[in-house]
C-alpha cells in the first residue's frame, strides 16, 4: 500500500506564495508519477499538475502555468508544489496523487489540504 500525506496548506493573501508537501510512504517508488489535483466547493476535482520521476512528463494545468512549480525530493519519498503569485481562483482542497505509469489511472490520493486566498 501506498500512503500520502499532504501539509502546508493555510491561509494566504492573494499575490502570496504557499508550499505544499504531499509525503508518501509504503510501497512507492521513485519512478511513480506524482500529481496535484484541487478541489473548490461546489466543483469537481481539478487536475493541476503532474510529472514523472524524470520530470521530462511534466504537464501543468493552463490555469496554474507559470505561477505553480511541482517537484520531489526523492531521498524523502516528498513531493512538493510552490504556488507564487495566488488568486482567489486558487482557493481548495489540494490533493497530491500517485500513479504507477504514465497511461495508469491515479491509484494512490492523500487526504487533502485546504488553501485559502484572501482578495
């Protein structure tokens, strides 16, 4: 099994920064592709970033492009996602995913970390 733990969520001013943690543990390896999903009240669960071990796959969704940084520290089983530049579009739940490949479907979710963004 494969456990993921999300921290870092808050509180924020619009045009701040925040840097989610997503730890994972149990059976992952270093080559699972890794992600971030968000969800706001009311909506559906958003894709937002993911990347594979290499990081050559990364993909960024358009809405985040350029302002979010996803990346891992693999000798801590950690994955990361710096958020610059945040608007209040920005505000939900964020959830860091796991997969095995890249054509899988996301296999491993962690349990959540609100962000909140203050206009």
């Amino acid at each position: 099994q494969v456990q993921l733990v999300e921290s870092g969520g808050g509180l924020v001013q619009a045009g701040g920064s925040l840097r989610l943690s997503c730890a994972a543990s149990g059976r992952i390896l270093s080559s699972f592709v890794m992600g971030w999903f968000r969800q706001a009240p009311g909506k559906e669960r958003e894709f937002v970033v993911s990347n594979d071990w290499s990081g050559t796959y990364t993909v960024y969704a358009e809405s985040v492009k350029g302002r979010f940084t996803i990346s891992r520290d693999t000798a801590k089983n950690t994955v990361y996602l710096q958020m610059n530049s945040l608007k209040p579009e920005d505000a939900a739940v964020y959830y860091c995913a796991a997969k095995i490949t890249l054509n899988s479907r996301w296999n491993y979710w962690g349990q959540g970390t609100q962000v909140t963004v203050s206009s």
